[in-house]
C-alpha cells in the first residue's frame, strides 16, 4: 500500500501516530519511531504493510520511502510540508476521501521537482477548492454583496471582496487576471509577484 504521511503525533517510548493519505483512506497507524526509522517524515510519501492488532491502532511494518528529488531542497521541502500540514488541518476527522487528493499529491510532487514550488502549491489549491465546488465566482463582494469592479481584493479560500471591505493593505488583484486563474486552474499567466501574494492568502488555511 501506498500513501503520503500528512501527520505526525509522537508518543511515549519513541513511538508515533501517523495519518497516511491513500487514495481511498486517511489512515491512522502506529509506529514505533527509533532511529533507525529517520524515513520518516512529513509529506513523504511511502510504501508500507499495515499489521493489524486487536487492543490498539493497527501498526505501520515494512516501511519503504518512495522519494522525490525536491526532498533535498530545502525551501522546496518546506513549502511543501506547509500544504501538508494546511490539507491535514482541511481533512482532520475525515476517514474516507476521494482519489482526488492522493493524485493531486501524487502529480504535484512531481511537478515540485521542475517547476516554482509556489505556483505548483497554488495550483494544487486551485485545483482542490474546484473539486470541493468552493471556486467562488464574480458576481459580487462576499461581505457587502456589491458588485465587483475591476480590481478586488481576496480573503481567505480566495473569497472576492471589495479592498474597501476588507482592508486596505491587503493586496488588490485585477479581476480578470483570477477568473483566469479559476478558469484555467493554471498561474502561468501571472507574474511572480502576484503569485507570492496569493501564496500568502493560502497560508492563512485551506
């Protein structure tokens, strides 16, 4: 079985509680940890056999890391254990999912390996709030209901409003530039400058 380990939760006697996202399943799995386990690690994604025990949770044996060449990158890595930790924040408590958030895993991985780590998060993020039916349209302000003129402003989960309603200091994007991106799912028509303050909007959560 394979899956990306989105959560990590020590315990007493150098052991820990994981969540693994599989493509059908969030698991929860024990795991004695020790140092001979370092492989493990937020957002990698591993092969494993699960050992399943009748007083506890089921247990994590026969680990084998399945890696990617951004692992060495240390500000890739980190930008990555980022949405790691945001997705597991969105799906805390949730058991089954869809195959969908294993493959975005999965293909953004991948393209983390070549590509702006930044714009591959953002796309990932786009990509999910599509699934999830939570890509806002234009029609109107979310917090006044007015409508939208050429440049808005966005809130959390890329909500639009009016810069005037939020605050001032967030930034202002021009309206066409974001239907394109909802459109398309893609931020290649974007500058890097604009990516960065979309990327700051994503971290404050999923």
């Amino acid at each position: 079985m394979q899956g990306f380990i989105i959560s990590i939760t020590p315990q007493k006697n150098e052991s820990i509680i994981l969540q693994v996202l599989t493509p059908r399943k969030i698991k929860k799995l024990y795991r004695f940890y020790g140092a001979r386990h370092s492989i493990i690690q937020l957002g990698k994604k591993v092969d494993f056999e699960i050992e399943y025990q009748a007083s506890f949770l089921p247990k994590m044996r026969n680990i084998t890391p399945l890696n990617f060449s951004f692992e060495r990158d240390l500000e890739r890595l980190y930008i990555w254990q980022h949405f790691i930790q945001l997705l597991y924040k969105h799906c805390i408590d949730v058991e089954e999912v869809e195959e969908f958030y294993y493959k975005m895993l999965e293909f953004g991985a991948y393209k983390m390996e070549l590509q702006n780590p930044i714009r591959v998060v953002l796309e990932m993020y786009i990509s999910l709030l599509n699934f999830e039916g939570r890509l806002p349209d234009f029609k109107e302000c979310f917090l006044c209901s007015g409508d939208l003129g050429d440049e808005i402003t966005l809130a959390r989960a890329f909500l639009p409003a009016h810069s005037s309603c939020i605050d001032s200091a967030n930034p202002s994007f021009l309206r066409r530039d974001i239907a394109k991106l909802f459109t398309t799912l893609s931020s290649v028509h974007l500058d890097d400058c604009e990516v960065a303050k979309l990327y700051k909007i994503l971290e404050l959560g999923i």
